[in-house]
C-alpha cells in the first residue's frame, strides 16, 4: 500500500515534504537524467523500554518516529546499483554480479547496500541494477537509528521497485540486521530494523529472533501532558563498536557460566546461585550486565501492561527505573577509556535536576555516547531546551511524534512538485 506524502508529513519535525521532494527530483534529473518511478520512506526509530535486551533473545518496546529516510528511485536495467545521498559528494556503488562482503566495504553505506540486498537475494527476493536519491532526516549521532532507516529503506526500494512490494515487514528488517552484522561490521540486535520497518509502538519478543513476536500498544504522551523528547549531547558513536560489542558477548558469558546460551531464560535465582562461577569466570561486569537483562526484560513487559491500563505515571517511573539500571548494572552511559568525557551522564543530570520527579529520562538506545530519552512535563519545554542548549548547542533537544506508518511507498498522485 502506498501512503499519500500529506498522511506521512502531516505532523512533527523534520524537512517539509515540499522542499524534499523537490530537491530529490531535481538530483535525480541531474544525476540520472530521468524521473524516478518510486519513492519510498523508511522512518527512524525511538527505543521505550528494553535497553540492549534485543541481542540476547529478550523484549523489547519501541516506536517509530516521524523523522525518516526518504528515496526517489528508478530500475536502470543493467547490474550496478548507484545512490546518491545528499550531504555526501560521491555515490554508492554496488555491482550485483558479486554480492560477497568486500573488507575495504565495511563501516561505510556500500556495505549496508551490498548487504541488504545480498540477503533478500538468499531469501528469494532478486534484484535488478537501479539508481537512487536519498535524503534522510535521521541525523548521524541522534539516536534514532539512521542506519536501520537506510538500510529498511534499500530493502523497501527493492521490495517496490521488483516485487510489487511484496516483501514482508519482518524480511525487510532481518535483512537490515544482516547486512550491518556481516558486512558494515556492527553486531546490532534486530530491534532497531523491526521498528522502522513496522511503524507505530511496538512490544517485540525475541524469543525466537528468525520470527520475533509483536503487538502494537498506544503510546501519546502528548496527551498526558508530557513531550517525548531526545537530547544530543555531541558524543560520536563512530569508535564504540567494541563497547557495544561487549555488552552481548558479557551477557552471554554469564549466560554459558549458568548452562545456558543467553541470557533470555536466565532468572535472578540462578543467576546468584552461579555468581561466584560468574564473577571468576566472567567477570563482575557480565554479572551486572546480566543482571540488568532479566530485570528489565521484566520491565518491558511492566511498560506495556501500565500503558494498556492507561498509568502513564507509572510507565514514567518504569521509563525511570530503566535509566537506573542502564547507568548502574549495564554501564553504558560513559565511555570507559574516556573518563572526562561524560555528556550523557551530565544530561541525565541536568535533565533530573531541572524535571524534580516530575518527567522521566534514560540513556537512549546503544549509549556510551549519543544521546538521552526524557519525558518533560509540556509546560517545561521551552525552559528545558533552553537550559539543554547552553550545554549543548541549539537544536540539541528534539521533541518526537510517533509515526503509525513503517516503511512505505509514496503515492504522488496529485503532487505536482514530484
């Protein structure tokens, strides 16, 4: 189903639909020399509840958010694929007569394009070479997964371009996964792809990661009372890979330490009764890593029921609870050989100091640098992005808008402009 771009833009930040589409048809006539065939948009995503639990087989809350990635594409009928993406002065070229992951490929936007399309091809989904303009809102460093919105976008442009846009959300995201696990070189969990893939707020179990669970809940804290925020506070993830990598490959030590491949049936009581095992083995970390898995595996499940029951107080306190726990058991609010760099721990300093115990904020998604998630009380907002951006530059703060739509096509009937 293709969705009207006036459905898709109708609320919420980012670059008006107006000035995007005229800019990626004006690209594409330059770059190509022709008029793309299809547009598609794959949004970023925001994590609720569920901090690095996605890895190790547990549950996740999500949402996606009206900031995206938006393609204007066309089949060019030959075996070379070619996206130009605004802000960068060269293409991403990938040959489809060689879908292998090339080393000197990895951590760039090639390798996630190769990747995605090297898996749907495994999984029966062919495709053809085509040309592509990409614009995406999702900024580098935001916390809102530009990589998983790029690479569901590719999947989306394959999926419309030559199958009719058959290819199932769950596909399109494993396929995500696939290739930043195997070809950009970032052992990701799926979490991230599934979201923007799916749209709206999503309560995901990985009990079994080939076909994950999920069910859809309601999530407006507009309505009470409260704007959903994210700050940037200036971090880069671009060196974190090993810290990320620690975090599941500790878990699933203290996991092996109990009998068990990971941490997802891994319950409090066995856990203790093998920690001296665990902590000579692997480690106090991947014991306090562990720890924080099973409790807020738990709390995910905690999150959903307070939101279908309409206890947004309580869900804040949740949301609370998680920041607790990612900064003392998963310690990823700092950089461990960065000591005196410390900007999501100051902002979730600054943001408790200025909220009172009204509010709630957490580390948001992968940590150790990036950006924090806080619920401000509505009749704040304008003193906290105040007091946020002498810290940490204007425009650090920003509010999010659910978006009920996963990735789509446009439908551009009636929009001249494109």
């Amino acid at each position: 189903m293709a969705f009207s771009p006036s459905l898709l833009y109708r609320t919420g930040s980012g670059t008006p639909w107006d000035a995007r589409s005229v800019r990626l048809r004006n690209e594409f006539s330059v770059r190509f020399r022709g008029v793309p065939s299809v547009w598609c948009s794959a949004p970023g995503r925001t994590e609720l509840g569920g901090n690095h639990t996605d890895h190790n087989r547990g549950r996740v809350l999500a949402a996606a958010v009206q900031v995206d990635a938006l393609a204007a594409a066309k089949a060019n009928g030959t075996d070379v694929v070619t996206v130009y993406s605004i802000g960068y002065d060269r293409p991403f070229t990938v040959g489809l007569d060689s879908l292998l992951s090339l080393p000197g490929e990895a951590g760039n936007s090639g390798a996630l394009i190769r990747g995605v399309i090297a898996r749907l091809t495994e999984r029966g989904y062919a495709a053809g070479g085509f040309d592509a303009v990409v614009h995406s809102d999702v900024a580098p460093g935001s916390g809102l997964s530009s990589s998983a919105s790029f690479e569901v976008l590719v999947g989306s442009l394959v999926s419309w371009l030559f199958h009719r846009g058959s290819i199932p959300a769950g596909v399109l995201a494993e396929a995500g996964q696939y290739a930043e696990n195997h070809y950009f070189g970032k052992p990701c969990g799926l979490m991230d792809q599934l979201a923007s893939a799916s749209g709206g707020t999503s309560h995901i179990n990985f009990a079994d990661p080939e076909s994950p669970w999920s069910e859809q809940v309601v999530l407006d804290p507009e309505q009470a009372g409260y704007a959903l925020c994210v700050v940037q506070t200036g971090g880069s993830h671009a060196d974190l890979t090993a810290e990320y990598a620690s975090i599941p490959s500790e878990m699933r030590a203290a996991a092996r330490c109990c009998g068990l491949p990971d941490c997802r049936d891994l319950s409090r009581e066995l856990l203790m009764a093998e920690a001296r095992r665990v902590r000579a083995e692997a480690g106090d970390r991947a014991f306090l890593r562990a720890l924080h898995f099973i409790d807020e595996n738990e709390r995910v499940l905690l999150q959903v029921a307070a939101l279908k029951a309409g206890e947004f107080a309580e869900f804040l306190r949740l949301v609370n609870d998680s920041g607790n726990s990612s900064a003392m058991l998963l310690q990823n609010c700092w950089v461990p050989l960065r000591p005196l760099e410390q900007g999501v721990a100051l902002a979730l300093a600054l943001t408790r100091d200025m909220l009172r115990g009204d509010g709630a904020c957490r580390v948001h998604g992968g940590g150790f640098a990036g950006t924090i998630q806080a619920y401000v009380p509505s009749d704040l907002l304008q003193r906290y992005r105040r007091e946020m951006e002498s810290f940490y530059g204007e425009g650090c703060v920003l509010p999010l808008a659910v978006r009920p739509q996963g990735a789509v096509a446009l439908d551009l009937s009636g929009f001249a402009s494109a």
